[in-house]
C-alpha cells in the first residue's frame, strides 16, 4: 500500500511528542517522544525525533546519547534499553490519510485480471507419495463480485498506516458519500493517535453499527466531546488503546446510548473504584447502568482490575450484560454482595471468562451460585487449574456450580452432570469418612502433639461442609446411588470407587495406515493409564507408540483434548462414559521442520539476548568513561 499513497511531508510542528505515531519501512510502530537537536549528533542544528519502538527490542538505546561537545550523557527521552531510536525528519513516516482511493485499493476490480485463469491457481500441492496436484479455485468471478466496496456492508482497513482523515474533508465528502451504506469499519493496528481525528473519520460514515480502533493509542478522551454522532453504533473495540482512566469508557456510554458490545482489554481502568456506580448524588442517566443500559458483551480483560468487591460489582446493576470478560486480572475471589433493595445482582449475565486469573481455591469460587442466571464459565491458566488435571476441574467445576451449561466452551451433557456430582459426593464422604473415623485427626494430632475431642471432630465437619457447600443437596440428590455406594464399600472389595468405574469408549484411528480400518469398543476402567491405552493402539492399528498422539472427545463435543501424559489416567483427563479417542500418527518429516524451525527461534532469541547485553556493557563502560573523564577534569581545575 505504501507505494499507493504519498508520504506526509514531515515537520518539527507536525510531530507531538506522547501522541504521534510513526512507523519503519520493516512495519514497526513507535511513539515519537522527542523532537529536537541530539547531543551526540555531528550537526547541532539538524532535528531529529525520538521513537519510542512498540517492540522494545527494535531501537539502539535508551533516548541518552553521549553529547560530542561535553563528553556527557545527555537523555533527550527515557524508555528501555533497546527500545529507542533517533530518525531524521526525511525518514519519519507519520502514516497516510484515509481516503477513498485507499478504501478502494482494498478490493480488486471487476475487471482485473484473473488470479485462477481455467480455475486453476499458479501453485501445486505435493502429496505423501511426491505428486504435484494442481490447486482449483472456482467461483472467483461470483466472489469478486460480492467482495466490491458497493456491496460489501463491512470494510477491513487493519494495519495500513492511517493517521488522519482527508485534510479537506469537504472535498471528498460526494465520494465518500458512495460509501454511506458502510455498516461496520475496522481500524485496528493503524497509527492514529488523536481522538479529533478518530471523530472526524467516522462522522464519514453516518450508518456504522461496529467500530474497531483496537491497538491505535488514542489515549483517553480528555476534553474532547463525542457528540450525538453515533447512536446508531452497537458494538467498539477499544483493546489496547492506552487508555487509563474509567472516565473515558463512562464518557462513550453516555455518548453511545444503544452500544451492546464494549471491548477494553489492555486498558488500565483501576480507577473504576472511585467510581460510584449508584450514588445519591448522580442521577439516573450518570449512573452506569443507566449509561450502559444496553450494553450485552464487555471485555475487560487485563484492565488492572485486582478485586472483585472494588472493581467487577461496579457493573452489577447493568439490566442486559450477558456476556463478562475478565480474563487477566489478579482477581483472587468472588465476592457477590446483594444489592440494598434486594434487587438481583448481574441479572441477566450468562457467560463470565475468568482465565489468566489468580484463583487458588474453589471456595473463592462458589459465590458465582449467587448468579443465578450463569450457564457458562471459562476458568483455565489459574493457579487453581494449573495444579489439577483437566478432568479433575471439570469435574469439580460441574458438581460445584449447578447452574452451569458449558464449561470452558464445551457442553456440558446430562450423563456428565451426573457422574461428576456423584464423583464429587464420593470425594468429600470419603473425607467425612476419614474424619469421623479420627484418621484425620489423629494425623493432625501427630503434628501438633495436642489430643482430639469430640468438639474437634464437629468443628473438622463444620469446616468440610463450609468448604463444600453443595455437599448436602447433592447427597439429597443421589442419595440412594450414594447408600449403594457405601453398602458396597462395607466389604472388601474396591467396587465403591468411582475412580474405578467401568465406562465405554470408541477407539478410532485417524492414522493414514489405519483410518480404513474399524474402530476398537472397549470397556475400560477410568484408573487405566493412557500408556496402557498406546500400547493397545500400537497391536490394533500397528502405529508406532512414539509416534503416536491420541486425543478425547466427548458426546456432542466437536472439539477434541489431548491426552498427552502416559503416566495419566482416563480419570485425571475426564474421560467419560461414551468418549471417542483418536489415534493420529506423527509426521516425522514435519517434526523434523518443527524441530528446526524451534532450533532456528532459539538461536535468534540468543542472538538478540546476546546484543541486548552488548549493549547493556557499551553503555556501563561509556558511564565509566564518562565518570573517569569527569573527575579528571575536576582534578585538573583543583
């Protein structure tokens, strides 16, 4: 696209440090932070600007550079110590302008030349056995025709280096106008910088109901005034636009009235706690609810967010919020605290998203039932779930949230809900078992040298009913399956043990060798390790067990899991009755690639590692030189 668009004549004026945005010729963007003479330059009256990179590994320095005249470090710009760069003015490139020829230049013409003449591509495919097969390509016309910038309701401008809008914005506003049936526009990974200018483009286009501006560091609004220009929009992305005050997301609400989906991940929005959301003296409109009233979808995921109580209960109160995305905080517990008019808290949420979090326990889960509405829950690298298997915190996640329709994105299937909450009753009346039987306490008993009494074991239970809320009603629940259990448990046998429960699975190879052939039914016990499971898919299908990669999947679940331990059972992945396992076979060829691809990876990350601390030494020896130089000269004048 660059060579399309004619590059913006760069002056001292033009470039505002903190604000504008720059990029290479490479397509890395930076932030100028300096613009001025550099000390270290050979001309002293020559400017320069100072970048900032995005990427902290694509400058030289610091923003410091030794001064030619003193000898001294002089810091014209702080940043990392590989993030910065000086750029004469005739190598700065400030981005383009958003124009109809760009716009245009985004789709290709009815009448250009085919790319699939006959239907055929100008590329082959080579198969296993080292053919060339030609690669078809039909419906290119009909597609073409359906892909014209008249037609097409949404455009995609990401990543073309737009800064501003059309200078003269009155000129091109008859052919924009051609344009006016644009629903949606997305902005994502340009350089603009300045919200005046992100006003000024989409007042161009009347009818939008999805913006994206995600990575342009906008910054927050300040003193700028949206307007009325954008009832229509339903749903903005605002990821990673530096914004870092709540008050800027408050000011979009009360601008955009009919806004259903809201995206602020990589924001920082910790200030939302000063924030009351329900004061006496705000009135309706100024409250967040009634700024967000129709809001359905809001990511705030790596917003700084780090209380649950401070900072998620703000949107408590919002009528339509089906949709929470918290992903990313160090969030620790759940706190749901009922409103003072007994009203219900997030009435209408259905889905929340808490990966990347700090939860630890399931106890700082079980607030969530307080929601009566959640059907679905996405909890995964937590803390938590990093020290369970996937199977284990599905399991419990199902026994211990009732309410729940999906876990992680998979459905949850009545046959499941039922074996993970006897599962989880087995669990904690074997614990109950153990205490009750003093074995627990003799344990604790041993350690601390003190002797157990009566009130200890109802104080231990107490605790265990505590820990396990749901206990009581799912024992209710299954309460004749759980008395067979334990009548079972009487004897000496292990037949109580759900761990060692018999379930059905369809072993099927996906092997290129084998995939013809008819799939294995087993019954196999939930203890049994994948290993054993390898080894039987090696004399049934013959596919080498180190070469093999087998994967799960559940009853009406498309996407499948890997079972990707030995040493694990079917029980720690959540095997269940039912389940289907895929055996594929690896590609040594590919491996090989992969292999060397990681190996070529890991020498470059070295290499740069290597360079980031040469540079790191070059700067400590010119700080000695410096120093030494400097009180030479002050013993000289002494």
């Amino acid at each position: 696209q660059k060579s399309m668009q004619t590059m913006t004549t760069v002056t001292p004026s033009s470039l505002r440090p903190n604000i504008t945005r720059v990029r290479d010729t490479s397509g890395f963007i930076g932030t100028v932070l300096f613009v001025g003479p550099v000390a270290s330059a050979k001309s002293q009256t020559e400017i320069y600007a100072g970048i900032a990179w995005d990427d902290v590994t694509r400058g030289k320095h610091d923003g410091s550079v030794i001064s030619k005249s003193t000898n001294q470090i002089v810091r014209h710009f702080k940043c990392g110590p590989t993030q910065g760069s000086f750029l004469r003015l005739s190598k700065v490139d400030v981005g383009v302008e958003l124009t109809p020829q760009l716009m245009r230049s985004r789709y290709v013409r009815p009448d250009a030349e085919l790319i699939a003449p006959d239907n055929l591509l100008p590329h082959v495919a080579r198969t296993s056995s080292g053919r060339d097969k030609p690669i078809e390509f039909w419906g290119e016309v009909k597609l073409r025709n359906r892909q014209q910038l008249e037609v097409v309701e949404e455009i995609s401008l990401r990543m073309l280096g737009i800064s501003k809008p059309p200078p003269d914005v009155a000129l091109v506003l008859e052919e924009i106008a051609e344009f006016n049936h644009l629903r949606g526009i997305d902005l994502a990974g340009n350089l603009l910088s300045d919200w005046e200018d992100v006003l000024k483009i989409l007042r161009l286009f009347p009818n939008l109901h999805n913006i994206s501006l995600a990575s342009n560091r906008i910054n927050d609004l300040g003193s700028v005034a949206l307007g009325t220009s954008f009832l229509n929009v339903k749903s903005l992305n605002l990821n990673n636009c530096n914004i870092s005050t709540f008050q800027t997301i408050a000011s979009i609400g009360a601008a955009i009235p009919h806004l259903e989906e809201l995206c602020v991940a990589h924001c920082d929005l910790a200030d939302i706690e000063s924030f009351d959301s329900r004061s006496e003296n705000s009135d309706e409109e100024n409250r967040l609810e009634g700024l967000f009233q129709n809001l359905v979808l809001l990511d705030l995921s790596n917003c700084q967010l780090t209380s649950w109580q401070r900072h998620i209960m703000k949107f408590r109160n919002l009528p339509r919020l089906e949709s929470l995305i918290v992903n990313d905080n160090t969030i620790d517990c759940i706190e749901v605290v009922t409103n003072g008019d007994h009203s219900a808290v997030f009435p209408n949420l259905t889905s929340l998203q808490l990966a990347g979090t700090t939860i630890s326990t399931w106890t700082a889960l079980d607030q969530l039932n307080s929601i009566p509405s959640l059907r679905s829950l996405r909890l995964r690298n937590t803390p938590l779930t990093n020290t369970l298997g996937v199977g284990e915190v599905r399991s419990t996640a199902i026994a211990r949230l009732p309410s729940l329709e999906f876990f992680n994105a998979s459905p949850i299937t009545n046959r499941e809900r039922v074996e993970a909450e006897r599962r989880y009753v087995s669990t904690v009346s074997r614990e109950l078992l153990l205490i009750s039987s003093g074995v627990i306490l003799a344990a604790e008993r041993d350690t601390d040298g003190g002797e157990s009494t009566g009130d200890d074991d109802s104080a231990k239970q107490a605790q265990m009913f505590a820990k396990h809320p749901q206990f009581k009603i799912l024992l209710e629940k299954h309460k004749d399956t759980m008395l067979s259990l334990a009548n079972a448990g009487c004897g000496s046998s292990n037949q109580g043990n759900i761990g060692e429960e018999i379930i059905n699975v369809t072993i099927r190879s996906m092997a290129a060798a084998s995939c013809d052939m008819e799939p294995l039914r087993k019954r196999l016990p939930r203890s049994l390790k994948v290993g054993r499971i390898k080894t039987m898919c090696a004399k049934y299908f013959r596919v080498d067990i180190d070469l093999q990669m087998l994967h799960f999947r559940a009853e009406g679940d498309p996407f499948p899991s890997e079972l990707d331990d030995a040493d694990h059972s079917l029980f720690y992945y959540g095997v269940n009755d039912g389940a289907e396992i895929l055996v594929n076979e690896i590609d040594v060829e590919a491996l090989e690639r992969e292999k060397a691809r990681e190996l070529e990876d890991h020498s470059r990350r070295v290499k740069e590692q290597e360079q980031h601390v040469t540079v790191l030494q070059s700067m400590k020896k010119n700080d000695q030189r410096i120093n030494t130089l400097a009180a030479e000269m002050a013993q000289t004048r002494v």
